[in-house]
C-alpha cells in the first residue's frame, strides 16, 4: 500500500538572494518543508496548498512541481511525495495565522544555505538544491497556463437542438464543481473560454466564486478552431504575451490546436509531453508553467486527472 502525500517549498526573495521556510516538528524534533497525508476525495494539489495553510497559516497558490519523493516507513508501506514551489508575496505571510501548535513548534524563514544547514533529512535537502539550480537558471518563478477539456456533455446523439447549446450531463455540472478548489489551488486571474455552453458551464463555478471575468472567444469552439485553426492560435498568443496566470476552456476536436500553438514554445520531449495532452478526458487539464521572459517559454508540465487523484 502507498500512503500519498504532499508538500511546497515556499519561498521569497530577500536582500541577500532568496529564502525559503521550515517547520520545526517538536515530536520529533526535525526540521522539514511543509507537507501533510493526502485525505480522502482530495487531490494532490489541493492536500499541497491546504497542509501549507495547516502548518504554516499561509494561503498559497502553487508553482511549478518540483519533485516526487518516494521513501518506505516503518510500517511496511510505501510513501509517495509530491512537491511544488510557491513564491509567497510578504502580504501573504503578514496575514499568516499561525500559531505554535502540538505539531507545528515554529516556522523559520532561512537563507538557503542556512537552510540547507538546518534540514534534518537530505531528501529535503536534495529538494532545496533543485530550488535552488531553478532560481539561478530564473526558472524558478513562473506563470501558469492551464488547458481544461470541458466537462461530461450531453451526448451528441442525444441531443437534438443546437450544436451551441448542448448542456453538461449531472455528472458534467458535477464534475465543474469538484473543479473548484482545484483551479483555485493554481490561481488563474484571466479565464478565457469558448462561448458554447458546455464550456461555459464547466468554468462559471471557478469564475462566479474567485469573481474573475469570463471572457470569451468564438476561435475556442469546435466550429471556429475547425474553420481557421490560425485563429485559434492567435488566441494562445495573446495569452503568452500576457502576464497573469490564465486558464483556458476549449472542446476536444479543438485541443489539438490549441495545444499545437503551445508546444511551439516548447523544445524536445516537452513538445511531445503537450501535443500528447489532445488525450485529455473531460474536466481533466494540463497546467503548463511558462518562463518569465519576453518571449515565455514552456518550463514543464502537469497533467490533472479528476479520476485518478494525482498529478504528473
């Protein structure tokens, strides 16, 4: 049996380069990243950013995935670890509630190479030169883009209005609300869609609760991406000259364009890792981060599964 966990690295700059924090556990006198057991009917990202709020009082919003750590426990099981990185504005950790508690004695912000001093494990150790290798290529910090197939729709033959109107079955509308706190774990500031209600439907859940503003593009749906694929591109571009993290809403027939436009930001194997994403089953995404330079590039990628309850 495999125990699921997860866990970030959270960081920020500082005069003296970066620093990241560490939570001291008095039961067993260590210092470690924040990270926590996955529970039931979670997904991995989202144990991620609530074991962070849990243990250290801070509301996140997660970066890159940095690492899967797999190590046995005393029990016999094995434990699987997912880590991301999170840069934490210091507005964030100003309002951090926490307060020594009987897990958690205290949380220390440390310069990496303190940091790399005081880490009581050297899979956590390990963790931190990766943080730090990613800072100084300046792929640490970056932006998410993510593509989400929508969800379950009515099945085409079974439907016999418009092509446009064709709703979410139950297990859709089901599906847009378990992506709630999901897409919030990442949080998009642009949401850009297709019109066609299936669409639609499967963001206004994530859109009405952040309060974010829906906006929609006629080159996302299947008849517009079918009739000017050039189009469809232009939309993604439009997005990888912006600055905030996006999330996009698009048909299967269309994701191979969409995804198309991406990985011509991308080089060798990512390439392939994005294209392959047209694979994507409803309400599943791909969260890709993107480089800070004038001209993004793709960094990595993140596959999302609602079935499978893990990222990859």
């Amino acid at each position: 049996m495999t125990v699921y966990a997860a866990g970030v690295i959270l960081w920020k700059p500082s005069d003296t380069g970066m620093e990241v924090a560490l939570v001291h556990r008095e039961k067993y006198d260590d210092w470690a990243f924040a990270k926590g057991k996955q529970d039931p009917g979670e997904l991995l990202p989202e144990t991620a950013v609530r074991e962070v709020e849990e243990e250290t009082g801070i509301k996140i919003r997660l970066g890159r995935k940095l690492s899967v750590i797999n190590y046995p426990l005393s029990t016999g099981e094995d434990k699987e670890v997912h880590y991301w990185v999170s840069k934490v504005p210091q507005k964030a950790i100003n309002k951090s509630k926490f307060s020594p508690n009987d897990e958690i004695a205290e949380v220390r912000w440390l310069p990496t190479k303190k940091a790399l001093e005081t880490l009581s494990y050297q899979h956590d150790r390990d963790l931190l030169e990766k943080v730090i290798a990613f800072n100084a290529a300046n792929e640490l910090e970056t932006r998410g883009l993510i593509v989400l197939r929508h969800a379950m729709a009515t099945p085409r033959g079974d439907w016999t209005g418009e092509e446009v109107k064709r709703p979410l079955l139950k297990e859709g509308s089901a599906q847009a609300k378990r992506l709630l706190p999901l897409l919030s774990a990442y949080g998009p500031k642009r949401v850009v869609s297709s019109p066609w209600k299936r669409c639609r439907d499967t963001v206004m859940p994530f859109v009405d609760s952040r309060k974010r503003v829906l906006v929609e593009r006629s080159q996302l749906s299947e008849y517009g991406s079918a009739k000017n694929p050039k189009s469809t591109s232009n939309v993604i571009e439009d997005l990888f000259a912006d600055s905030k993290n996006a999330l996009v809403c698009t048909h299967r027939p269309a994701l191979p364009h969409v995804l198309k436009a991406i990985s011509d930001h991308a080089v060798g194997s990512l390439k392939l890792e994005i294209e392959a994403a047209k694979t994507l089953q409803p309400a599943d995404f791909i969260v890709l981060r993107l480089s800070l330079d004038k001209k993004p590039r793709v960094l990595s990628t993140e596959y999302i599964s609602l079935e499978s309850g893990l990222s990859r």
